[in-house]
C-alpha cells in the first residue's frame, strides 16, 4: 500500500469513526458537514472526496461491515470446502461477530424503525447488492451439487430468499437480550437448516419426476 493509498484510507475511516462517535454521543446526526469535520478536525473539502453526504457515510458502515465479513471467512483455509449451506451458516455467524463491534450504534439508528422487505433505508442497498452476489455463488455451487434442487421459477427467487433471511437475522439480534446472543445463533442455524431443506430436493421433487417419467414413458 502507498503513502498516499494509506492516508486516503486512514482519511476514509476518521470520516466513518467519526460519524459513529457522533451518533452515540448525541444521539443525532451531525447537523452539517461543516460542524462535522470542525469537530474531527478535517478539511470539510476531504470529506467530500470520499461521501457526498451523511448518508453515503451510513451506506459504507454497511458495506464495511460486509468487507470485513467476507475477509474473516475467506481468510479461514477450510471455508473453501465448505458446503453451500454451511457457507450461508459461516457468513451469517461471521457477520454478526462484525455486527457485535457496532452494536450501540446499529441499535441507535435502527433499534426503532421498520427493517420489513420494502421499508429497510436506503443505505441498506449497497450491502443489499454485495450480499445478493454472494448468495448468487452460493446457489450455483449448491445446484452443481445437488445440494440445491433445480427448480423453474424457483431457483432464480432463492438469492432474494436468502436476503430476507439476512433482514430476519439482523431484526432478531436487535431486539436479543439473551446471554451471548444465543438465542441468534440458534435462530441462524434453524432458519439456514429449514432453508437449505426447502431448497434440497425432497419427495416432493421425487414426486413430479416419477410423474414425468410415466407420463413420457406412454
């Protein structure tokens, strides 16, 4: 890494741990750039070469919070031979290890607004779309192993599936006072396995190809 690539990055986070410290300690969002780089003494001109508001600023906690996710999994030699559901498992576990470090920050700006499937905010996109890639890989490695049953019409719908699940998740860990945060970890592993066992093949599946193969065989 340069000189400059550094200082960029190091730039990038003040801006980023900046805005965090701001909101636990006021409970509020800035209320300009101009207050907000006096208060972290910075240029308000270096703020934005990197976010054209505070919400570009809220968009890239979400997507660092995923970078780091996928840079601890991959990081792991054995996660390459994960399977497909123990890789949704691993992120899942992994990300809400990330999700820990900024708890009072998640719950103070999303502790008491609606995280439904439409009404999640705007920043939330970004991540949203990250998310969508990874869980487009795990559905093609699932299909050539036939841990993901094939299925018209279907199959294209399990990556935003997944996503849901992903929202149920991060609802479920806000509102968890249990110790350690057990309750989450078994509402990952339940709602992955029940997940995984709708989307494997079944005798439902077994079913229609028997059917098929009658009905050709006249």
């Amino acid at each position: 890494m340069t000189e400059k690539t550094k200082n960029s990055q190091t730039d990038r986070n003040k801006i980023i741990d900046g805005y965090i410290a701001h909101i636990l300690e006021t409970g509020s969002e800035p209320v300009s750039v101009f207050k907000f780089t006096k208060d972290i003494k910075m240029k308000e001109a270096i703020f934005y070469e990197y976010f054209s508001s505070f919400g570009a600023v809220k968009k890239a906690v979400w997507e660092l919070i995923y970078d780091h996710t996928i840079q601890a999994l991959e990081s792991q030699e054995i996660y390459q031979s994960y399977t497909s559901r123990e890789k949704l498992l691993g992120f899942l576990f992994t990300w809400i290890e990330e999700l820990k470090n900024r708890r009072s920050y998640l719950l103070a700006v999303y502790g008491n607004i609606s995280l439904k499937n439409q009404g999640y905010p705007s920043e939330i996109k970004g991540f949203k779309s990250k998310f969508k890639e990874f869980a487009s890989g795990i559905v093609n490695e699932g299909k050539e192993t036939e841990e993901i049953a094939e299925r018209p019409y279907l199959t294209d719908k399990y990556q935003e599936a997944m996503w849901l699940q992903v929202m149920f998740v991060f609802r479920f860990w806000l509102k968890d006072d249990s110790p350690a945060f057990e309750k989450t970890d078994a509402a990952i592993e339940k709602s992955v396995n029940l997940a995984f066992d709708l989307m494997g093949r079944s005798a439902i599946d077994s079913f229609v190809d028997f059917a098929k193969f009658l009905f050709q065989s006249k």
